[in-house]
C-alpha cells in the first residue's frame, strides 16, 4: 500500500474541503478536535440543515460559521450557505461573508445547479475568484426536489467557464459522476463522505489528474480518518496524494505559499 510522504516543515499543508456544522450542538468542537489529532490544518466549514432553506435559517447558519471562524481563525475557512432563490438576498449574504473574511460559497438543495437562479452566484463567485462547492448526488430513485445531479453540474461548469466548481462526494454514483464532468476543465471532484469504493479515487486520478481532485470529510456526518483513508490507501503517486490532500485546495482558495 501507498502512503503519503511525512509532513515535514514546508510541506503542502492538509486541508479538508468539506465539512458541515449541522446535526450536532457540539460540531464546531468534535470538527476541531478530530482535526487537530490527526494533522490537519485548515477545515473548509459551511453549515447546512433543512433543504431549501428559508430567509431565517439562511442567517442562522452563517451567523455560526461566521462565529466558528471568529473564535478559531487558525483552523476554520469560512464558505457562506447561500439559497439561490432568494435572489438580491444571496447576494447580500455573500457581502457579508466577503467583510467577515469567509472565503467560498457553498450550494446546498434548493434548485438545480444549472437553474437560472443559480448564475447570478456563479458571476459572484468569479468576481470574487472563489470556488464554489456544490452538493451533487446522482439517485437512481430520484433526486430530491432541488437536488443537483452532476448532469446539471457540468451544465452550469460550461456555461460558466471561468467558474471554480468543486462538485461534492464525486456526485454520489461515482462513476456516473466522473462521466459527467470529465470534459469540464473547471470543475473539480471532492471525495467526501462515506463512498469508499475499490478503486474510487484511483479513477477520479486517471480521468480528471490529481489537479482536480480534492479531500474532503464531510465531518461530522463523517469520520475524519474513513475519508483519509481513501486517500492515503489509493494507488496513486505521492505526489497525486499530496495535491488531492492539499495542494489543490490551497491553490483554490487563493492561498498559495500559506503554511501553518
């Protein structure tokens, strides 16, 4: 088995992508815990709850990411949970999270990523030169309503093709992911969550390059060493390892030559 090499001073710092206050009183605490156990030194946080969230819910879940980064600025980038139907009101909660230092926007269920709604936010997010990570989870059931198929992923990625986008979980069906947005130069994958198949991020290497894949937990709905494990256990090079682990983030969220 592979193993990343040891970090060292000047190494590429570990990032995780994806992680979520939502659930759990405590997830600020159990995220910062988990993370400081095991070397990782900035967590990407957004919080989610409700699907299609309301005016009130929208405020309330930024209002704790913005107290998480406040209280914890060494350890915590800040992404604001935006609802694209709320139209001039998304753009207002993005103003806000550009003045308190937040760094990503996150898109959670509440309409197609290719929805109109959603381009006022992408002509942000490129104004800004922040990525934005989109929730995406291929159903063979269905989708909820609101929910993002990487279809419609890849859809938004080419009408805007300056656009950072980083689609979450690989879009659930890996495989149907990978698919869709392997032509889409300006989307990335993250590999977060409990999919850990055979294989999995071997492929996303092969069909995307190590540059457009990043880690990501899905804390605290997921365990911090489960998705590292998928990464540190691939068959991929250490240099793949330490751009999925890392690197790639870094470059990302605008944060090149940082180090803890």
């Amino acid at each position: 088995m592979a193993h990343s090499p040891p970090r060292a001073g000047g190494a590429t710092p570990r990032i995780d992508f994806h992680a979520h206050l939502w659930a759990r009183a405590d997830a600020e605490t159990a995220i910062l815990a988990s993370a400081q156990a095991h070397a990782v030194d900035l967590v990407c946080l957004s919080a989610i709850d409700s699907y299609t969230p309301d005016r009130d819910e929208i405020e309330r879940l930024n209002a704790r990411t913005e107290e998480a980064i406040r209280r914890w600025p060494e350890a915590y980038v800040g992404f604001v949970t935006v609802n694209p139907l709320h139209g001039e009101a998304a753009q207002r909660d993005i103003d806000h999270a550009v003045a308190v230092g937040m760094r990503g926007i996150k898109l959670w269920v509440a309409c197609p990523a290719d929805d109109p709604a959603v381009y006022p936010i992408a002509e942000r997010a490129i104004t800004l030169g922040w990525p934005v990570l989109q929730h995406a989870w291929h159903k063979w059931t269905g989708n909820l309503p609101g929910e993002s198929d990487p279809v419609q992923v890849a859809r938004l990625a080419a009408l805007f093709p300056a656009l950072r986008l980083v689609m979450a979980h690989v879009g659930g069906d890996w495989e149907y992911g990978l698919r869709a947005v392997h032509r889409c130069d300006n989307i990335w994958v993250d590999t977060s969550g409990s999919i850990a198949d055979a294989g999995m991020v071997e492929a996303c290497v092969r069909e995307l390059g190590a540059e457009r894949v990043v880690w990501g937990t899905d804390m605290p709905g997921a365990d911090l060493l489960y998705t590292l494990a998928k990464i540190e256990g691939a068959v991929v090079s250490d240099h793949a390892k330490e751009r999925i682990l890392g690197g790639n983030a870094q470059e990302l969220l605008g944060l090149q030559g940082w180090s803890p």
